[in-house]
C-alpha cells in the first residue's frame, strides 16, 4: 500500500511504501493521524506548512455495501482545529483501487495564484500510482458545471474528478472540495470546515484519477470479507430506515424535516424557534409528491457513489421537468430553507444548485444568510434576496467575502450574539435545547459544532436502539461518547455513516462491519478493538486541537442558548459545564 507525496513547490512527487505505524490506518485515522503528526498546530491553515490529506477508508473500494467514503483532512480555516470531512464518490473507490493509503498534497507554488491539476494514474509496469501535472488555468473562475465536463472530454470516461470551486480561489473558509457523482456531476462534497481554500492554496484545482489498469484492493481473507459482507447487506436491506423503498431511498434524508420539527428541534430563523410554519413545504415526502407531480411518475432515489444500496440521493426537478438541483438533503434544505424562513423547494434547490456550481458548504452557507438576514440585510423568508447573497459569494464582492467567511465571522462583522457556532462551526440542523444529546456533541467534538461526529439523533429522536428523551440531560454525555467513539471508527471503515441506523439495532450487521475490516486487513479485531481504535483518532484530534489553543473551555455552546428558551419546550441548553467535560476526560 501506497502513500502519495505530492510537493507543489517544486511540482514533484514521491510513492512510498505505509509506514508500519500507519498499516491499519484508513479514512479518518490516516487523515488525523498523518495532520497531527505532520501539520504545526499553530501554522496558518492557508499558508505553505499545512497539508491536504486524502484517504480512502478500510473497505473504500471493495465491494462492501455502501463503502466508497473518501476522507479528506487538514487544519481548517474555519475552526483553527484539525478537520476531517468525508463524501462519497468514485474518487475514492478508485485511489483505494490504485492501492494508495494516503495521498498528501504539500507546499505552495512559487508562482502565486497559479493552478494546477494532478492526473493520476496507475503504472502497471512500475506497479505503482503516477502523477502528472497539467496547467489548470483554464478552468479556474468558472462554474464547476463548465469545469467537469471539459475534464471528461479530455480524459475520458474512466476517470473521477476531485477539486475546488471559485469560492476556493477566494480563501474563503466555507469551501468545500468536490468529487463526482454517479452522473458526473459536480455535487459530492467533503463540504465542512473550508478545506477546499486549503486545497486551492496549494495551488491545486483539480486532481483526476484514471482507474484504468489498477490492481484493486488486497483483501486477506476473502471468505470472512465475504461473509461479513453478506452479513451487514441483510442488515440494511431490512432495516426500516435504510431498506430499499424505506425511509431515506423513498424520502431521501429529508425525511427528518417533519420528523425534527414534530420533535421541536429544527432551528428556525436562525435558532429562535424549534418549529417551521413551512417544514411541510420542504419535506422529503413533498419533495417525493412534488418530483411525481412534475414528471408524472414516481421517483425513487439514487446511489451517490459506487455500491451504495441505501439510495438516498434525491433530485429536484423545474416546473417544465428539467433537472434543477441534485442532491437536496436534509441538511441543505434545512439551513437554505427553515433556518431563512424560506419554504420554496425552487428557491431552496437554486440555493444548492449555486452552492454547487461556486464551491460552497451548503450548511455554513445556510446559517450565514441566516445571520445576515437577523442583521437586516435581507429579509427572513425572502429566497429571491438569499440567491442574490450566493451570487455575491461567488463573485468575490466585499459583502461576499465577509459572508464568504463563515457564520461567526458574519455575524462578528455585524455585532451580533445570535450566532449558532462552536469553535468557529455552525451547527447542523438539530437544535440542541430541543435535542440535548445533539449539543454535548456539538460542544465537544473535535471538529466544531458536527452532528455526524456523534448522532445521538438516532436513538434521541428515531428511537433507533432504544428510545431515549431528547429533553432529558441524564446519560447524554456517556451517549455522546460512546457515538463520538464509534462514529470515529466508521469514518474511518470507509462506509456511510448511515449504516449506523442498522448495525446499531441487528448485531449481525455489526459483527458484519467488524468481519468485512477483519478480512481487508487479515486481522482478528473485537468489538473492543473497534473502540479503542475510534478512542485512540479522538484522543489524537484532541491533542492536536490543544496544541493549537483550543482547549477544554472551547467545548461550550453559545451563551445565548443557555440564557433564551427555545420555543415551544421553552428549554434552554442546561447540561452542566462538568459534564461537558466528562465527554473527553473519561475518554
């Protein structure tokens, strides 16, 4: 197995052998681990000492169900921590496949402000990966949608494409790096915490993997891989929420805006209110009524990358039966929908569309408007004025670069304490005085405020295993946790996150996970491996986060949130300050 150097200060690279420390490292344990141990803490996080790492997970590229995450990691400019931010795609399947580990992109160009692309490929004489670099000029500035397709015609069809967007060019730090879909689309992100600036302040636009000729990876024991393949196949294929035609294929991950604001937790108009006069307008099951309206039949969702059997990717289509936006998630439609006040799924799908073509989080960019709207800006509600807000992002004007910035500066610029953020993130789409669980994770995590670095949504609102009150404090730190833990461990298998929802409720589709990794690997871990491997990322994240200065008094929610209660549970966030300690210090 392969690590991949890539120095854009003198455009070389090198292919060397993993070291043995690295061997059973993947996914987010390579990309923390090699930050950690690479990256100064207290470096700029766009200037020449950081690094972008990417790496494929345990099982990216096999034929595990739902397995082809491509992890990518640095220190962010959003947060000043060490951030991993994962998205599915061919891109990853395919490094996994030229049996690279880790490919780390370092330096700067001497040349400022010019771009590159790395073309990647595998030389079956040399039996290794090879890199070479092309001018990327030409494709800096423009839509990602007029960016891609040029890429296709010139390489061909066995290719996928990650890269940056113009926001990227701009160094703001709510840019995402994109990959490919299924459909060639530019729409996969590893959206959070700006590492797409990072990437463009290596002077790198594009890198293009061709998967011609690749050897595939190594799997040990193919018969145990086999059998734990089998094993978490059935769990999901039965699993009410990730079956086929169940919850997320039928109603995509959507489904959870009625589901969240029933609950009294989807964060409205920029966290004043637990509920959405127009969640209904937003949901997935009108997205679901609204796509076979327009098309005149039903419509059931697709894969975003190689393998994936859940299927809840989603498109949203114009009024004439033309394609608008793809894929507009729970997250998305939350933060460029409830938390604006807007309730137009047209609005809110030209929202993503524009967040796709620039570059753009879809999450940060959502709660900036938001912010901005709570500054006066723009109006609450007022999609049109959100759309123009894009636009001014994408051009790079003064008010776009502010916006540009993220959430806390936004709302820095214009003196506001209303801003829902942790250690420089804002929060996702669950409000955590309605979802406590949610907001020790939120406090805590190392990556900034992240509902997937611990779903506690799964058992605190979907009852998935077992039912737990989201208004109450007891046990939640212990909950939060142990998710953390296990959510770590996952980023790093290479699989979704959604393969929680079944593993955590059938036991075979968790003995599956830990026999497909036992099988890649040839190793004979347990379910206490598996722990002490999602503990031993965290306590490494940590360490890195402390060496940059942000220590255990960061991991608090904002002050507002403590002293205003949110309606209609009129609960404030009240976990006490020693049991948001107790997260990591019991770790």
């Amino acid at each position: 197995m392969w690590i991949v150097r890539v120095n854009m200060t003198d455009l070389t690279y090198s292919v060397g052998e993993t070291p043995k420390a690295y061997e059973y490292l993947a996914g987010r344990a390579m990309t923390s681990n090699l930050v950690a141990d690479e990256v100064p803490p207290l470096c700029h996080p766009l200037g020449p000492n950081n690094k972008v790492v990417f790496s494929p997970g345990i099982v990216t590229g096999t034929p595990a169900p739902t397995a082809a995450r491509i992890s990518v990691g640095a220190k962010s400019p959003l947060t000043g921590g060490i951030k991993e931010t994962n998205a599915g795609s061919s891109w990853g399947a395919d490094l996994a496949d030229m049996q690279v580990k880790a490919l780390v992109i370092e330096g700067q160009p001497k040349q400022k402000g010019k771009y590159w692309g790395l073309y990647i490929t595998y030389d079956q004489a040399a039996r290794k990966p090879k890199v070479d670099f092309f001018d990327a000029s030409e494709f800096t500035g423009k839509p990602l949608t007029q960016v891609f397709p040029k890429i296709y015609e010139r390489y061909g069809d066995k290719i996928s494409i990650s890269g940056c967007g113009m926001v990227a060019e701009h160094g703001y730090s709510n840019a995402g790096v994109v990959f490919n879909d299924q459909e060639k689309r530019a729409t996969r992100y590893a959206g959070r915490g700006g590492v797409g600036s990072v990437l463009a302040s290596k002077g790198v636009k594009l890198i293009v993997l061709n998967r011609e000729g690749v050897p595939g990876v190594e799997i040990k024991d193919k018969a145990l891989f086999e059998e734990g393949n089998n094993k978490l196949t059935d769990a999901l294929r039965t699993h009410a929420i990730t079956k086929p035609k169940g919850a997320l294929n039928s109603y995509g991950t959507a489904v959870l805006i009625n589901i969240l604001n029933e609950a009294g937790g989807l964060p409205t108009r920029n966290f004043s209110s637990g509920r959405f006069e127009g969640a209904a307008k937003i949901a997935g099951e009108a997205i679901f009524d609204g796509v076979k309206n327009r098309l005149g039949k039903e419509v059931y969702n697709h894969a975003c990358s190689p393998g994936c059997i859940i299927q809840c990717s989603n498109t949203w289509f114009k009024a004439d039966g033309s394609e608008h936006a793809s894929c507009v998630e729970y997250e998305s439609a939350w933060a460029l929908g409830a938390d604006c006040g807007i309730d137009s799924l047209d609005d809110i799908a030209e929202l993503i569309r524009l967040c796709n073509e620039y570059g753009l989080d879809t999450i940060e960019t959502g709660t900036t408007i938001a912010v901005a709207m709570e500054a006066g800006v723009i109006p609450f509600g007022d999609g049109k004025g959100a759309i123009n807000l894009v636009h001014e992002m994408g051009k790079g004007t003064p008010l776009g670069r502010i916006l540009g910035s993220g959430t806390e500066t936004t709302g820095r610029a214009y003196g506001l304490i209303h801003v829902p953020t942790v250690k420089g993130q804002s929060m996702p789409a669950y409000e955590p005085r309605a979802v406590k669980g949610i907001g020790i994770t939120y406090a805590t995590t190392t990556m900034g405020a992240d509902h997937t670095a611990g779903y506690t949504i799964a058992p605190e609102i979907l009852g998935v295993s077992g039912k737990q009150d989201p208004l109450s404090q007891e046990g939640k730190a212990a909950l939060s946790r142990n998710f953390q833990v296990a959510t770590a461990f996952i980023d790093s298998s290479g699989h979704c996150l959604f393969i929680a929802f079944a593993i955590l409720d059938i036991a075979s589709g968790f003995q599956g996970l830990i026999d497909e990794c036992n099988g890649v690997y040839g190793t004979k871990w347990t379910s206490d491996d598996i722990n002490a491997y999602g503990a031993a990322i965290l306590k490494k994240e940590r360490a890195f986060n402390e060496a940059a200065g942000i220590r255990q008094e960061a991991d608090r929610l904002p002050e507002f949130m403590r002293l205003e209660p949110l309606p209609p549970h009129n609960q404030v966030f009240d976990i006490p300050d020693e049991a948001l300690d107790s997260v990591y210090g019991q770790l």
